[in-house]
C-alpha cells in the first residue's frame, strides 16, 4: 500500500473513531434541553399515558418532557412529523395499537415499523363487548345466537372505520359467523349514546370507559378481551370462556423514536420507562384508566410490533375490510 494511501485509510478510521465517541459522548450527555413527546391524538387513553411518564421522566433526567398533541388525519399527521423529525431523542411518539393498523388500509407517508426506533411499551387495556338493554342476551352465547337469528347483520358503534372497534367487529364475525355491521360516530361519546339509545345494538369499548355505564346500568356487559375476567365485573365471561377463541383485540401504548436515534439513548429511555412502569404509583394510575403494565424493552417491542402488523393486516385481509381515503 502507499504511503498516500495509507494516509487516507488512516484518516477514514479516524474520522469513523470521532464521531463513534462524538456519538457517545452526546447520548452520555443527553438530554440537554426539552424533549417532546407527541400524543397524535387530541386526548384520550395514550394523552394521558403520555402525561403520566412526562414527570417521571422529568425528574430522572433533569429536563422537561412536554406532552404535544398534534391530531388529525387518524393520526397520520402527529406520526408523520415524528417520523421526519430529527434523530437524536428529543422528539418521541405515544402510540397505541392503530399504529401498526393504518397502513394496511391505507397509503400513509411512513412505515410505521422502518420509521421508527420501538422504545418501550409500557401498558395495555382490555375491551369490553356491551349491549343495548333491550337484547334479549345474557351471556355471549345467547348473543352469538341472537345475531345469527336476525335477518340482517346487528348494527354495532364505532369512533373509526379500521379502527381496534371495527376490528374487532370484523374479527368477532369471521369467528362466530354472526353478522355485523359497523355505524362509525365522530368520538366515543356519541358512539356510546348511540348504543345507549338502541340506535345501535353492541359498542366495544375499553374497560375504563366503560365502568361508569356498566355501575349505572345503562348498558348490559357481556364479555371482556384478555386471559382472565374484570375485577370489577367477575360475571362478565372472557371470550374464550364464552366460546369465542383467539379474540385477541386490546388498546396496547408504547413509545417510538424516529428511527436512527442513537441506540445508547433509546435504552436509556427505555430503561426509565420500565422502570416507571414497575413503580406501586404508576401501576395505580394505569389501574385508574383500566390499563394493566406490558413493559416490554425496544427487542421485545420490536417484535411485538411486527407481530401485531401482521395479525392486524390478516384480519382486514380476510374480512375484506376497505377504507375510502
């Protein structure tokens, strides 16, 4: 090799040298100013997730973490703009289980598993299937049944079309063969009134939602996703116990960076989340939203979100599900 050569390899490796230990030294150093975390929602379930670990975050790292809500679009604006921000930590999305839905039912300016660096997930809610008072069912077999009876599919409420609701109707119907059909409403509370008042039969919701109609009376509750049954509501059946198998349809959060992020910071943050989430407090302000804990690290993280993509892309692919743009 020549000199000149020589000289030039050995100021490549160099340079590769510095900017692994600028690399370094940045994430030993981060952060140093505010970090955004943005809810692509105008509240609900994962805003107020978000604003749970904002000061615990705060307080571990010595910065503010500021929650940003930037809605629209079902959540494709909030999420593009993370997945075009700058890799180096200071902005993070909250996500919830339609971010891994979206894409398979419609072109979206991102990948939302290539765009992104998985964090953390942090928590997961139960949905609960509940009827109208005046359906003659108790349990879930009586409802299969009545459904099958009617002459055309039961109208059910949803806040989204290709939403976890929907799905979940779609998903209910390819297992049980009852027909449905879904009536979208612009948010929970008139999808839920609507149930209410027998404008449509069955609304699935999450637990905490839920609970307050359940206490009253003003909807009859029949059964609940997830391995075992609602502490607060010991008669309603899982759907496995009611005879619906592998209905596997749950609001799950979790925390994205943009993908790039320096991985020595996405640990770290994953590490304090984690942490968080396994603290007697935080468990008891996701008990408050009928959350459980489902931390999982950014490898299991990444895993589940490839799973879920493409459980998620069967079920709209095997019930036909179509979404105008």
């Amino acid at each position: 090799m020549s000199r000149s050569s020589s000289a030039r390899l050995a100021a490549v490796v160099l340079g590769v040298a510095a900017a692994g230990f600028t690399a370094g030294a940045s994430a030993q150093a981060y952060p140093t100013k505010p970090v955004r975390i943005i809810v692509p929602f105008s509240g609900g379930s994962s805003d107020v997730t978000a604003r749970a670990l904002t000061p615990k975050f705060q307080e571990a790292l010595k910065q503010p973490f500021i929650v940003e809500n930037r809605p629209g679009a079902n959540a494709l604006i909030g999420t593009e703009m993370v997945a075009k921000a700058p890799p180096d930590g200071y902005t993070l999305l909250m996500i919830l289980t339609t971010h891994v839905i979206s894409s398979s039912l419609m072109k979206t300016p991102f990948d939302p598993i290539r765009d992104f660096a998985p964090v953390a997930a942090v928590s997961v809610s139960e949905l609960g299937m509940v009827i109208n008072n005046d359906v003659p069912a108790k349990n879930l077999a009586e409802f299969v049944a009545h459904v099958k009876s009617l002459p055309a599919p039961l109208p059910y409420s949803t806040t989204q079309l290709g939403g976890n609701q929907h799905l979940a109707g779609e998903l209910f119907t390819l297992i049980t063969g009852a027909k449905m059909t879904p009536v979208p409403y612009k948010g929970g509370g008139e999808a839920v009134a609507a149930a209410i008042g027998g404008h449509v039969k069955m609304y699935f919701g999450s637990m905490a939602s839920l609970t307050p109609l359940l206490k009253g009376g003003k909807l009859r509750g029949i059964a609940v996703t997830g391995p075992k049954r609602h502490p607060e509501f010991p008669e309603m059946q899982t759907f496995t116990e009611g005879g619906v198998p592998n209905f596997e349809i749950r609001l799950w959060y979790g925390l994205l960076a943009p993908a790039g992020t320096p991985r020595e910071i996405v640990n770290r943050l994953a590490e304090l989340a984690l942490s968080f989430v396994a603290q007697p407090e935080f468990k008891a302000v996701l008990a408050r939203q009928g959350s459980d804990p489902m931390p999982l690290n950014p490898q299991q993280f990444s895993e589940f979100l490839r799973i879920e993509q493409a459980r998620y892309a069967d079920i709209i692919k095997r019930a036909n599900v179509k979404v105008d743009p």
